[in-house]
C-alpha cells in the first residue's frame, strides 16, 4: 500500500522553516540560511519512542549563526519534516544532512 505523504511544502516553505529555526537560535539575526532545493519522502516517529512511522517530507536548510561566544559556529544542517502542509518536526543542529539528531515535535 502507498503510503500517503499529504501535499508537499507549500511555496513559501522556505520562510517558515526560517521563522522556526530562528526561535532557537541564540543568537538569531547573525543567522544565514542555505536552503536545499530537494524536498524528498520519508518517514519519522510520531513522537519521541514511538514504534510506528509517519510518511513526511523532509526539506534541508544549511544555517550558520553565532554562537554563545559571538563566534559563527559554521553551517549547521536542519532538516524539517512536513506532514499536512506544516512543519510537523524539527531536527538540528546536525554535522551533516543526515538526521541522527533528535526531533523537535512542532504540533
């Protein structure tokens, strides 16, 4: 059975994965954004130990911001997962787009 992923991203994705990582930066408008042009399909927890998956699609947006010293810290990977039209998780700040991290549960 096909899963179902719902829409992708709207077109203004980008600004609103923006508007979220930026609440949890420490030093916000230091911030500077690479955005991925890949949106792909995948799957993640519901929530935090959950033993089934969610179909999502993830975007990956590249940040590099100062950090707590005033030092910019290079970019960092966050990955965004988005389930019914909005960011359903975050994960981040990451070494590589590879999502090892944990999830920040948005909704």
């Amino acid at each position: 059975m096909e899963a179902d992923y719902g829409p992708k991203p709207p077109a203004n994705h980008n600004e609103l994965e923006k508007q979220e990582i930026l609440k949890i930066l420490k030093d916000a408008e230091s911030a500077r954004f690479k955005f991925s042009e890949q949106i792909k399909k995948d799957a993640i927890q519901p929530s935090f130990a959950s033993p089934s998956a969610v179909p999502v699609w993830l975007t990956i947006i590249k940040v590099n911001a100062k950090n707590s010293y005033g030092g910019y810290t290079g970019f960092k990977y966050y990955i965004c997962a988005w389930r019914d039209g909005q960011i359903f998780a975050l994960n981040g700040p990451l070494d590589s787009d590879t999502y090892f991290g944990f999830w920040h549960y948005l909704k």
